[in-house]
C-alpha cells in the first residue's frame, strides 16, 4: 500500500461550500468531493460529474446529462436530487462566506431554478445571464445529503462526497488523513493514501522533505530550488495567481482622481518591489489579474516607470507637491504588508508623496472594515478568484457595489461586462476581457504590484509534473513515488 504524505502550512477542512481561494484547502476539497465539471491543469474545464453540457444562447440555461453509477463515500447513490440539493446549498446566502463577506455564491445564484428532468439530467435556470458559470459550478462541491444534514457543525462528518479519496481521520490543525475510493469513475486513484500534515514553517517543511518525514512539501523557501538535489528531488517554481495590489479609494479623496491612480502606477518599479521586499519571489503585475488567468492580455504592454508623467498627471491633478495619503494597512495576509508600504513609499518620495499608516492586526476586522468601504485612501490587499468574471463583478463594477468594490466606475468596461454576460463563445469572451484589461490598464482602480512565486518540491525525480495554473496541488495526477 503507497501513502502520500504532503507537508503545508495549513491543515484544515472547511465547509464543502465555504468560499474559499486557500490552495491549502481546495486540495484536501479536490480529494473529496466531485463537482459537476472539473477545472483542467491549464484553467479549462472538463466533464467530472456531468458528462456532457448545453448552455442557451442567453447564457441563462445549463442542461446538464449526469455520470451514471456513482455513489457517496457513504453508499448512497449520487443522482440529480443529491446534485440539485449540492447546488441549491452553495446558492444560500448564509453559505459562501469568506473573510466576512457573506453569500459569495448566492450573489451569482440567487433565484436559481434547478429541474430535475430524470435521475441523470438536470437543467439550470439563472436569474441572469453568466456564460462564465462553470467559474461558479467548479466549486460546487457535491456533497452527501444525507452526511450533510447529520453532521451538524462537525466538519469531519460532513467531509462525504463521491472524490477519488475518502475521509479516514481528521486532528484539526495537525493531519488529515484520506484513503482511496477504488470505485471512483476515474478509477483506481495512484496511491492508496494520502496523509496531510503541518509543516508551520518554510524552513521545516523543506526538511521534513529532505529527511524523507514527507513526500511533497508545500510553499518551500527558494533556496530550495538550489539546495535539494536534483538528483532525489522535483522542485517547481510557479506563479501564484492572487494578485497583490493596494486598492484605491476611488469615491472620494485623491484617488477619486483617475490621474492620481495612473500617476501612482507609473511612479512605481515593481521589479524592485520584487527584489527588494520578496527577494526575487514574485513577479511584476501589469494589470487586474495575473498572466496565467483566462482574459490577461499577453500583448498588452507592461507598465515602465516614468516618473516625469506621474509628475505631470499628479500636477495636473492638483497635486504639484505631493500628496499625503492615509493608508490602511494589515500585518498579515499579505505578511509583508507593511515592509511592501515602506518600499512603496520609498520609491513615490521623489514625487513628495507619503503615507499616514492605521496598522490593523486582527485580519479579520481588516477584511470587514475593506468590505464596509472603510480603507481610508488606500488599503494593501489581494485579489484572489481564479475567475475574471468574479473580478470584475466582486471589485469592478459599479451598478453592483460588491464586497470589496471601492468606488471606481467606468462605464466602457462595464458594457464589456454586459457582452461577456452573454458571450457564450469561450474565445470571444476571452477577447472581451482582454479589451477589459487594456482599459483598466489606462485607468487602473488599483495600484497594481506583483504576484507571488511559489515553489513546491516533491521527492524522487518527476520531471513532466507541473502545478496546475491555479496553484492547488491536484492530487489526482501525482507521480508515483
């Protein structure tokens, strides 16, 4: 018997529909449960419970034919009730919470009609249009009803879905241990266990790798890519897609002023960002999402410092002098929050403007002072779902005033986000959205920075194996050790 043991910095199992971007938490989901369609390594999507798909030309209705002889962990066959009972649990509004933003799956699919048309056909029906659902649906965790409504408030117990692994035992915090399905649809899955276990350092879970405690660890310190050798061991480096930013406060005060938040991004060299404050573990960010996501445009041009037009742009604007700006800054998530405020700082001095910190160190409070619309002028944080449509719609669009919406309007990217709605041709969507980022390239909501480089290693030579484009570990296709 071969059991995997995987060393992260975060051990934990959440609600099933708990909205969560956390790559530590999506894995452990990713073993467990199925969804109706599964995101693929390069950010595609392909069947997994639903084996074949019709969308209307209004993007409104999803008809759905369902795999047939699947069962729960628990026995209990999974078929369109089971499928529509899954769904219309992650569209309550007191499901999806995260960070203190509640509903973040019902703001989608709120008034969603769920038919069940036989025992393996379904068909949904939006309240509005969303040719980007499978953005929500892979997420749509399907979980054992009957496991769900005994479990209570025990995670553990209601951990039962139809995924390639089942749940064995759980020590909160500590370990998660998983044993295989051998009737999942996709077969036999590669090993017959698979063990998570905390590693509550970078340091100690590139270790506990070395010493052989552990097979795959986790968010290792860049040093690794050079000190395990190549000879025992795979070590990758990725992109991370949470973008880090500092979000302006576009209702009011200076950033209202687009020529300040250009100014701002001109005035800034992320590559020194980069070095500086990550020492060489990130990537410069060009615009509202990262590279890797569906709709960044590859040939749009990066931005170059050019601090004599944010000289222009901040005079023009009424600020020949400088400005002061009150920010609003957490002391984790992102950790380096305030060594990344200093750096910033430093680099806009030339141009005479400064920073008034308020230091938040309750995360949570953080988060929900973002969410009440109180960042002062500008506020560091990030900006995680992997989906652009969810970007634009939670942070972007002024008619909906989302969670961490902050006052920025620009009615040409809205009316790009009303074709998207409705676009249900991938490429021309996806064109849509590139459109989107050259204009909020010219008139940036945020002071973009940089996204994070991570690196993960895992024992034995594995030369084909690659994270998959969203950062979480699919433990579906891990090499055989």
């Amino acid at each position: 018997m071969t059991t995997v043991t995987i060393s992260q910095g975060r051990v934990a199992l959440d609600d099933p529909h708990a909205c969560t971007d956390a790559n530590d938490i999506l894995t452990v989901f990713g073993a467990l449960f199925d969804t109706l369609v599964r995101r693929t390594p390069g950010g595609g999507y392909c069947p997994a419970l639903a084996t074949e798909w019709t969308v209307s030309e209004d993007a409104r209705r999803y008809h759905f034919l369902l795999r047939e002889g699947v069962v729960f962990h628990d026995g209990d066959p999974c078929e369109a009730d089971a499928i529509r009972y899954a769904l219309m649990r992650m569209a309550r509004p007191d499901m999806g919470a995260t960070l203190g933003a509640p509903g973040v799956y019902a703001q989608y699919l709120a008034g969603l009609e769920v038919e069940v048309l036989g025992r393996h056909e379904i068909a949904l029906t939006l309240a509005q249009p969303i040719a980007d659902l499978f953005d929500i649906l892979a997420y749509g965790h399907v979980v054992s009803p009957r496991a769900v409504e005994a479990a209570g408030e025990d995670l553990a117990r209601r951990a039962v879905g139809t995924g390639p692994y089942r749940l064995q035992s759980y020590l909160p915090g500590e370990r998660i241990e998983l044993r295989a399905n051998p009737g999942h649809f996709d077969g036999k899955p590669t090993h017959d266990g698979i063990v998570w276990v905390k590693g509550e350092t970078a340091a100690g879970r590139a270790e506990a790798l070395r010493t052989g405690q552990v097979d795959i660890a986790n968010g290792l310190p860049r040093a690794a890519l050079s000190e395990l050798p190549s000879s025992s061991f795979t070590t990758v480096e990725f992109l991370a897609p949470t973008a880090l930013i500092m979000m302006f406060n576009a209702a009011e005060g200076p950033a209202g002023d687009p020529r300040v938040r250009l100014a701002l991004n001109l005035a800034i060299n992320r590559r020194q960002l980069v070095e500086g404050v990550l020492e060489g573990a990130g990537q410069p960010l060009h615009g509202f999402v990262s590279p890797v996501h569906y709709g960044a445009d590859p040939n749009a041009p990066p931005f170059v410092q050019d601090l004599a037009e944010a000289r222009r742009l901040l005079a023009e604007a009424g600020h020949p002098d400088g400005l002061t700006l009150q920010l609003y800054c957490p002391t984790r998530l992102p950790d380096e929050a305030q060594a990344l405020a200093d750096a910033i700082e430093a680099q806009l001095a030339p141009l005479g403007v400064r920073f008034e910190r308020d230091i938040e160190p309750d995360r949570v409070r953080y988060a929900n002072q973002v969410r009440l619309k109180a960042i002062h002028d500008v506020c560091v944080f990030d900006s995680s779902p992997m989906s652009v449509f969810r970007v634009l719609h939670e942070k972007v669009d002024s008619r909906v005033r989302g969670s961490w919406w902050q006052g920025y309007s620009n009615p040409a990217v809205e009316r790009l986000i009303d074709l998207a709605r409705v676009t249900t041709s991938n490429a021309a969507r996806e064109e849509l959205y590139r459109q989107c980022y050259r204009l909020l390239q010219q008139d940036p909501p945020w002071l973009y920075l940089y996204n994070h480089r991570r690196v993960i290693g895992l024992r034995g030579r594995h030369p084909d194996w690659r994270m998959r484009s969203d950062g979480v570990v699919d433990v579906r296709a891990l090499p055989a050790f």
